[in-house]
C-alpha cells in the first residue's frame, strides 16, 4: 500500500488512505448486536424528535428547563448518528474501510457531542441546583438568556478541545498498521498505530478524560450533595418527597451515562486489563445506550412534555380515522 505524504517541520509525515475498522470481526454472533443497534438507533432518532418538535413548537415550553432538555435531546440524536450507521455499514455492505480524512471527522464529531453530552447532564443538574436550593430566586437567577449562554459556551469549549484534539492528529506518521480495533475511529487506538512520538497525544486523551467525564461527574455529585442538604432541611415529609421525585430521573441518566465509561476508560485506557474486544463491545453499548435511553427515562416523563406528546399522537390518530372514515364514504362513481 503506498501512502500519500505530506512534509511538516521539516520531517516526513506518512497518511495512508484510510483505516480498517475491526473492532466486531472476532464475535461470531455479532449479527443479533447490529439488529438490537438498529432498534436502538430508530428509538433514538423517533423519541428525541419527538421531544425536540413538542420543545420547539410549544412557545409555553421555551423556559430555561425545556431548553437544557432540547439541547439533550439534539446532542442525543447527533451522537448516536456519528457513530451506528457506520457500524450498519460495515455490517450490511461488509466494508469496514474508511477515508483517513473521513476518520478524522467522525473522530471530531463523536468527541464533541460527547463532550456536550456530559455536559449537558451538568447542565440538567444545575437547573435542578437552582429550583431547589434557590426556590425565591429560581426566575431570576436561570433566566432563558443564562441558560442560553451557558448553553453556547458549552458547544464553544466542546467544539474547540475536540478540534484541537482531532487536528494535532495530523502530526502522526501512519507506516506500519492500518486496522483499528475499535467500532469507529476512536482516538486512542488510532495514535497508538503511529510509528512516531505519540506522547503529546497521550497527554491530550488524559487530559480531555478529565475535563469531560470526571469535570462535570464532580459537578453534579457536588450539587446533589448541596441539594441533598437542602431537602433535609425542609420542615415538611412532603416537601422532602416531591424535591427528592424530581431528581430521580436525572439520576438514572447520570448513572447510565458516567458508571460505564469511567469504568471502561479507567479500566481499558490507563490500567490496560480489560480483554481488547470487550473493550469495544462495552464501550460501544455504554456510548449507544443513553441517547436512547434519556428521552424515555428523563424528557417524556417530564409532565409538561408527556401531555403534549399525547396530545400530538391523539391528534395524528384523529385525523387519520378522520381519513380512513371519508375516503370509506365515497363511493365510486359508475361509469355509463
């Protein structure tokens, strides 16, 4: 194979065309595991559009609370769609090759909505921060335009470290392998198939692993511990149980979303002694899972949302009986 090359600093830079994807080819059964991603890529995309358009298109709904769950929702879909069709792909068409330049973009785009992912559940955790430990102050302290703002500076840094992360990745020499054992092209197992000095990519996968995971997971058990203070020192049972219902959800997102990949990164990436392939299996399962997971769990049992989903569905139902019922009363017209 004979790689294109380009010159950087004086010293040759070797890209080879693109990159294999091997991560499922040692599971015999992998087939049944594409099916249930399938499945879990339709759930994904239907029940977070339907949160986005419910969000969108009912102006009761633009609070800072429905624009923090909109901006889940968005991130879950865009998540998902970086990295399932292509392991469709892959399993369908039997090509697991892909484009060197197209490496790098879905590395960039998986990187920086993961990133916005868990930020976004920080973000979740800070309104509910706010409407229980500052009840008075709740409207004027998470306005819409403060939420926006955090909102937007979010997708700055997300977008920003990820770009830096991605492009720096244009400084490896590719000479030796080009088969990746990961289910994309996933940061760490691509620079470890350079054959020159890696250290400062190293360094920058630590670096983002902190920033995006144990960052905002620090935030958000700081501010349950602030809220878990504030509930005890309610006078009231009541009051207790209904502050304490409205986190419930977020908790499972947070469980669901962090326990898996701190494991797995701590685990795989720094102590090295999970197997390689359950390494991509878990990681794969453990990146799919909460977009699909997050509007059935969190968003559409969100009381606000659940009545107007409802709504909506019961409106396209009656209009489609409504249909049925009239194109059943006209009858043909008899030709003489």
């Amino acid at each position: 194979m004979s790689f294109p090359r380009t010159v950087l600093n004086d010293s040759v830079i070797v890209h080879p065309p693109g990159f294999y994807i091997i991560g499922f080819q040692l599971y015999p059964s992998i087939s049944v595991y594409f099916i249930f991603l399938a499945f879990v890529y339709v759930v994904t995309v239907v029940f977070n559009s339907l949160v986005i358009y419910v969000i969108v298109f009912n102006h009761s709904l633009h609070t800072p609370k429905f624009l923090a769950v909109v901006n889940l929702a968005v991130i879950d879909v865009i998540l998902n769609t970086c990295t399932i069709p292509s392991m469709l792909k892959i399993f369908l068409v039997k090509d697991n090759f892909i484009p060197f330049n197209l490496c790098l973009v879905q590395m960039f785009f998986y990187y920086a909505f993961g990133t916005l992912e868990s930020c976004a559940l920080a973000i979740l955790a800070y309104d509910r921060l706010i409407a229980i430990c500052f009840p008075l102050r709740h409207n004027s302290i998470n306005t819409l335009q403060s939420m926006s703002c955090i909102v937007g500076l979010v997708w700055c840094f997300a977008l920003g470290i990820s770009a830096f992360s991605v492009a720096i990745m244009n400084r490896l020499s590719f000479c030796n392998s080009v088969r990746v054992l990961s289910y994309f092209c996933d940061y760490a197992p691509v620079f470890r198939l350079a054959c020159n000095d890696y250290t400062l990519h190293w360094s920058v996968a630590s670096m983002f692993t902190s920033l995006v995971l144990v960052g905002p997971f620090t935030f958000i058990l700081l501010s349950y511990l602030s809220i878990l203070v504030t509930v005890l020192r309610m006078k009231s049972l009541d009051s207790r149980v209904k502050a304490l219902a409205t986190c419930v959800e977020h908790l499972i997102l947070v469980a669901v979303f962090y326990i898996p990949l701190i494991t797995i990164f701590t685990v795989g990436f720094y102590l090295r002694i999970i197997d390689a392939d359950q390494r991509v299996l878990s990681l794969s399962l453990a990146s799919c899972l909460p977009p699909c997971v997050n509007p059935i769990v969190y968003s559409l049992k969100t009381k606000e949302i659940k009545t107007r989903a409802l709504a909506l569905v019961r409106k396209y139902r009656f209009g489609a009986d409504r249909f049925k019922s009239k194109s059943r009363r006209v009858l043909p017209v008899k030709k003489k």
